[in-house]
C-alpha cells in the first residue's frame, strides 16, 4: 500500500517534517542515508567537556517552542543570558556590540564620523535598479563603510560563514531591501512595518524574550534525538536511495516511487508526496532524472567550508573574564579565526570546574585554505589569535575538531531569483517538496519553520 509521505534526509529539516506529518495522522518514511539523526546538529562529551561539532545554540521561535512542547522536552531547555554582550574585535580591543540607541552613541566601535552617517540613512535616495544588489554594496550605500566592516562584515561570517561582497542582500537579509522599497529608507521602512504589524496582529501567544539564547542540558543534539525516537519504525537509517521516479499523475496515491538499499536488501515504496530535505547538491542528484529542470537549478549552490576547533583553558590562563557571547573578527583585523562562542559562559555543565571551553570557527568564504590545514596547525593559529584577542597564557588543552567540507549554503547574487525559479518550478509538480537551509534560511529557527510550512503543504495534497 502506498504511503503519503516518503521524506529523505533526516536534518533538523526532514526530521521536523517527518514528525509533523505523523502527528497529523499520515502514513509516512524518512530515509537517511547515514547513521546519524540530525544532519549537522552533533553534540560531544568529551572527557567533560560538552562540545557541539555544527550549531552552537538556537534563537527560539514559536514554532520551536510549540516543537518542545509537542515533544514534552521543555525540562531539557537551558537557556542564556540574553543580555549577555557579543563582542567585535577592533583595534586590538574587544567592543560590544551596541544594542541600543544609548550604547550606539556611548560605542568606541565606529568614529563620530561614522555614527552621523549612520543617522544620516534616512536621507540616502533609495536605489532605482532592479535585481541583486551585494550585501557589501546595499550596507555602505546605506549605512557607510564603517559599519559594513566593523558591525556587519563579521556577523555575515559568524552567521554565514560568508562574503559580503559575495552574498545576496535580496536573499541574505530579505527585509532590509524591502524597507528601502517600502518606506525609501531602512528606517522608515521599519517603522512602518512595526506599525502595521501592531495594528494588524493578534497579541503573541508568548513573549521570545526569554528564549534570545536556547540549547538543552546535554547539548542542541537532544532534540533531533527526541524527534527520530518519535518516529519509530518509520525512520531508516544507512537507506541508499538508488532511484526515484514520478509516474506524473497529479493526485495520485502512489505518485512517487523510491527504491532504496537497506541492510542489504532492496525496497521500492511508494507515496502521493516526496520531500527532499538534503543538502542542495545531495537533492539535485536525487532529483536528476525525476525532476532535471529543479536539479539544475539547485546542483551548483555553492557552499563555504568551515573548521571549529574547540580549545579549553584553565580559569587562571584568563587575562579577562569571559563575561558574554564570544567574539566576531573582522577580516581587516588581522586575525585569521572569524570569531569564537564562549560555551561554559553561555550554558551550564559545557566544562568541569575550573575550566572555561571556546568554540572557535576558521575558514568560510573568504579562506577556503584554512580547512585544509592540519589539526596542529588548527589549534595553533586559533590559540595565537586568542592569545592576541584575550590574552590567554600557556597551552590550550586539545578537543575534537570537526572539519565541515560544505558546512553552510552561500546566498549569493541571483540566488533569490533562483529560489523563486524553484519554486515556480515546484508549482508543476504536485506532491514534490524541497525543505532545508539552502532555500529561504538558513538558522534552526528557519529550518523548524519551513519543515513546519512543507509538512502542511504536504497534508493538504
Ligand atoms: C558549523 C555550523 C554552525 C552553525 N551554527 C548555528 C547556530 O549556532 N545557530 C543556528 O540557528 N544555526 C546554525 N547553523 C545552521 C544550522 O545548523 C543548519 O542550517 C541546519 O541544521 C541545517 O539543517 P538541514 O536539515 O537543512 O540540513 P542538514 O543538517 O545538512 O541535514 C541534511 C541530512 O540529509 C542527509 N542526506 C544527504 N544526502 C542524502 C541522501 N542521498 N539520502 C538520504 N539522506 C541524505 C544528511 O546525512 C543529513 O542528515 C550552523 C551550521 C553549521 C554547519
């Protein structure tokens, strides 16, 4: 008998759909081809120490909250300060991040020179041309060159792994552009979103405040853990999908038929929905001879490589105290780590007492090489920078380092002309669905939504 789900890829992406799918009553199969639920999401004790190989901690979200409670996993939520400052290195300092109009003025991070063309936003005639527009380009044009490289530049790299001369602000930082379009200026813009917003919406089921800063007690892998235990036997792990096809008849049952190797043995299944929730060049080979006209749109996404190398300290080889998020590296400060999260300051239990663990992140779109280095030089160059940027003394003590070959999609010119091509595509094809952080975001928070979003979608065909 036909199914009305078959999901592949168990990520946050698939993994969220799936369950989804279930809790609504439908028949369903998620297929991972390795042995790992999760994708990217991994979290390590290692001899103590909590460290995590992918995400670090998440921004909660409704549709995140609403997840745990679905999951009845609220106990195992920690939570950090929220207020707890990021810093950005700058002239051989630490600055915080300036949250607020106050600390906006008070801030050593940008010149006076800076802050007034910053003021002056909302008097920049808004940009005629239509199509892309760089990151790079859209921030200086906007907000001057000061703020691009010492506020945005390193957030593009902590966030994306990415270059902003590079990436999309059309498809990296959709609102932005759309203020400009809307109000003439990213002020104006905002401010007339925020009102309609008021005006227009229910008042929030719960406030997010609390939730700025989530991870859970053993780490953010309990939650993809909770989710494939949900699933039961209608999660397969190490499934090779050998072929898909689309017997092309809209509505029907068994529209897709997947044949997939399992413990040595072949499967074919059938489904009236597929959803692929791989990564872009994983989907794209799936897609190959099913869907060639949506393969060829996805297949070349590139993606930035990334290395995180997590060192512990002990208290005493601390010349400040690690008092907030971690620190953002703009790449004109002559560091070569783009930035690192101070764990044991955000979450209890990330280290044994009288410890500290850092979780440093080298490579990205604008060093390639660096994953290519070895695991010595890894810990040598991150150690030297931290020596410069904290003033740690003596030898760090080593932890796992994990080398992520294509560790986020890069959101580059035309790439939101090309997801909208996607999914005009997609409008072709009844029941098939592409989910995960190579489309329209690529935070937890995002994926938890889409997969929400595709799992609807999905019910109603
Ligand atoms: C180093 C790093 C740090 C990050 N930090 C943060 C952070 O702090 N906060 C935050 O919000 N986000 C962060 N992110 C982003 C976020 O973690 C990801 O965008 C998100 O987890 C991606 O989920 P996904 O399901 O789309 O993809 P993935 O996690 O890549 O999952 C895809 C799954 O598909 C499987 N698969 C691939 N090919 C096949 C196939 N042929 N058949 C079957 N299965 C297949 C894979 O094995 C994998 O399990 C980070 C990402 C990385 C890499």
């Amino acid at each position: 008998m036909a199914l009305h789900s078959i999901i592949i890829g168990a990520g946050i992406a698939g993994l969220v759909t799936a369950s989804h799918l279930q809790q609504a009553g439908r028949t369903i199969l998620l297929l991972e081809n390795s042995k790992h639920a999760g994708g990217v999401i991994k979290s390590l004790d290692a001899d103590g120490f909590l460290i995590e190989r992918g995400p670090n901690s998440l921004r909660g979200t409704h549709e995140f909250l609403d997840l745990l409670e679905e999951l009845g996993l609220q106990d195992e939520l920690v939570t950090g300060d929220a207020t707890a400052p990021a810093y950005v290195y700058v002239d051989g300092a630490l600055h915080a991040v300036p949250m607020s109009p106050p600390a906006l003025i008070k801030t050593k991070l940008l010149s006076i020179g800076a802050k007034f063309r910053l003021l002056g936003e909302p008097f920049i005639k808004a940009r005629r041309e239509a199509g892309e527009e760089s990151v790079a380009s859209f921030i200086e044009r906007r907000l001057g060159r000061q703020v691009l490289e010492r506020l945005v530049s390193p957030f593009v790299s902590g966030v994306y792994a990415g270059d902003v001369e590079q990436l999309s602000v059309q498809a990296s930082f959709a609102k932005l552009p759309e203020f400009e379009i809307a109000g003439g200026s990213i002020l104006r813009g905002a401010l007339r979103a925020m009102r309609a917003g008021r005006n227009g919406q229910a008042t929030p089921k719960r406030s997010l405040r609390p939730y700025r800063l989530c991870s859970f007690r053993r780490g953010l892998e309990a939650l993809p853990g909770r989710l494939a235990k949900s699933l039961g036997e209608n999660f397969l792990r190490e499934a090779q999908v050998t072929s898909i096809r689309d017997n092309n008849e809209a509505n029907s049952s068994a529209r897709f038929e997947v044949v997939f190797e399992h413990q040595g043995t072949r499967h074919t299944v059938a489904a009236a929905t597929l959803i692929v929730a791989t990564p872009a060049d994983a989907a794209a080979l799936l897609l190959k001879e099913c869907a060639p006209e949506i393969a060829s749109l996805i297949a070349d996404i590139p993606y930035a490589s990334l290395a995180s190398v997590p060192l512990a300290y002990r208290q005493e080889q601390l010349a400040r105290p690690l008092d907030g998020f971690g620190f953002l590296a703009p790449r004109s400060a002559g560091l070569r780590t783009l930035g690192s999260v101070w764990n044991s300051s955000l979450f209890p239990e990330r280290a044994p007492a009288g410890w500290v663990c850092l979780t440093n992140y080298i490579g990205g779109a604008t060093d390639r090489e660096a994953i290519t280095l070895s695991d010595d030089e890894l810990i040598a160059t991150v150690h030297q920078d931290l020596h410069k940027v904290l003033g740690l003394t003596g030898e760090p003590r080593r932890l796992p380092i994990t080398r992520h070959q294509r560790a986020l999609p890069q959101y580059i010119l035309g790439h939101a002309a090309r997801i909208t091509a996607v999914e005009a595509a997609l409008q072709n094809r009844t029941g098939l669905f592409l989910s995960g952080n190579y489309l329209r975001g690529i935070s937890l928070g995002d994926s938890i939504k889409q997969a929400m979003q595709v799992a609807e979608k999905s019910c109603r065909c």
